[in-house]
C-alpha cells in the first residue's frame, strides 16, 4: 500500500473517532435514540478505513478481495445510517422500511460478489452509494417545511456536506477511466490520491460539524421556546396576583398589618415582574 494512502487512512480512522464520541456523548446526553443511527454510521466509517489497511496485509487474494468488498458495504452502510439519523430530526423514517432496504442491499453485494465476480459487487455497491447520497438531496424539499423549521440555520453546513458529497463521485469515476482502481490503494500518483481521499475527509469533517451545529442549534431554540413559554405563563400569574391585591386594597378594610403585607406582596409582584422582563431579554 502507498505510503500517502496509508496515512489518509489514519488520518480517517482519527476523524471518524472523534464523529462516534461525538455521537455517544449527544446520545448520553438527550438519551435520544438517533444518536443511535450515527452512532453506527461512524462505527462503520471506521472500519471502512481499516479493511484497506487488513487487504494490504493478508497474502490470499480471495481475502484481499472480500476486504475491498467490504470497504464499499460498510461505506454505503455508513452513509446510509447517518441519513437514516440525519432525516430523524424532521421527518418520521419507519425502521422497517430501512432494515429492508439494508438487508436487501448487503445480501445483493454478496450475491454479486460469491456468484459474479467482486469487481461487479464493488461497482454495484458503489452506484447505490451514489443513489443514496442522492436522495439526501432529493427527500428535504419533500418536506420542505418540517425541514426549513427544524434544521433552521444549520441548511448552510447541510448544503455544504452534500456539495462535498458530490465532488467525490465524479473525481472517483474520472480516475476509475484512467484505470485506477477502487481506493487508489497500490497508486503512485500523489496529485490523483490526494485528489480522492481530500473530499472524502472533508466530507467526514463537515459531517461532524453538520451534526454538532444541528443539535446545538436545535437545543438553543428548544431553551429559547421554553424560556418565553415559562415567562410568559409567570406573567400572567403575576398579573393575576397584582390585580387581585389591587381589589382586596379596593374592597376591603384592612388594617396596618394586613396593608402592610399587601404593600409587600405588591412590591414583590414589581420585582418579579421586571426580573421575568429580563429573563425575555437574555
């Protein structure tokens, strides 16, 4: 294996390292069964990176082969889960439908592979990926509103990571014509390696930050409702005390102590209402 492959694919493995720790500690956190789906789609990004590393050590072709086979499956798993997680947040994605879908995908790849040939199975695996990596574009406008409303500001480093998603295939399908094959794993050619594993690592990055700026984007407008929802709601009771120790002062006759004590209430009443009023502003 090249020398430049080997150290994109390190460099991979500690990239993908940190999106699963990033996704255990938003799944700690939330105990959000989302986290879940990325959880897994890192996991498999991670042995992506390290069947190419296990193909360049064993000597038997026939296991050389079933590794780069499973470097695309996993690839296409991993890409599918993290979508699978990603339209979560703003649209319902029934479980049985994907774990058909999954199922029907990886026992095709090994049809293809134990009947065909593997070359077959890694051309199929990877026109699926790009299919999948498709319809990340494709279902949002589908649901135009829920997605507008619940991604919010985070759109930017969507549009972003699908833009970086792109950028891979027609590269990868330019320097399969020149020749190469899949993952440039015995190439010499630096300027056509960096070329493939630059957009892919930027992509892996941009996920992670596409992840992180999601959830805290979403946390900080779920605060920002309940934080007008619980100060509103103080308010009204506020104006329903005020207005009701106005009355009693009105209608009763009270003595020093009992005015006292309303004067008190009153007063509290204005504190309240001007620390609710800063709390709006916050």
């Amino acid at each position: 294996m090249n020398d430049l492959v080997l150290l994109c694919l390190l460099f991979f493995i500690f990239v993908r390292v940190i999106g699963l720790g990033v996704s255990i500690d938003f799944l700690y956190d939330t105990k959000n069964k989302k986290f879940i789906s990325f959880i897994l789609s890192w996991s498999f990004w991670i042995l992506v990176a390290l069947f190419p590393i296990f193909s360049s050590i064993v000597e038997s072709t026939n296991l050389q082969e079933l590794f780069l086979v499973l470097n695309v499956l996993f690839s296409l798993l991993a890409t599918i889960f993290y979508i699978w997680g990603f339209l979560k947040y703003f649209m319902s994605v029934p479980s049985k439908i994907m774990i058909s879908l999954i199922t029907l995908l990886v026992v095709t790849i090994f049809f293809l592979y134990f009947i065909i040939d593997y070359a077959i199975s890694i051309q199929f695996t990877r026109f699926m990926l790009l299919i999948v990596t498709v319809s990340l574009y494709v279902i949002p406008p589908l649901k135009k509103r829920n997605f507008k409303m619940y991604v919010g500001k985070s759109i930017r480093w969507y549009i972003v990571v699908i833009s970086a998603f792109f950028i891979y295939f027609p590269i990868s399908f330019i320097i399969s014509f020149q020749g190469y094959s899949y993952g440039l794993y015995d190439a010499e050619n630096s300027l056509l390696i960096m070329l493939n594993y630059v957009p892919t690592i930027s992509t892996s990055i941009l996920s992670i930050i596409l992840l992180v700026h999601l959830e805290y984007s979403i946390s900080s407008r779920e605060s920002f409702d309940l934080k007008d929802k619980y100060s509103h709601n103080l308010g009204n009771i506020l104006q329903v005390v005020n207005s009701s120790s106005d009355l009693i002062k009105m209608s009763a006759n009270l003595n020093e102590q009992e005015t006292t004590n309303l004067k008190l209430i009153q007063a509290k009443c204005k504190e309240a209402s001007k620390l609710i009023k800063h709390i709006r502003k916050l």
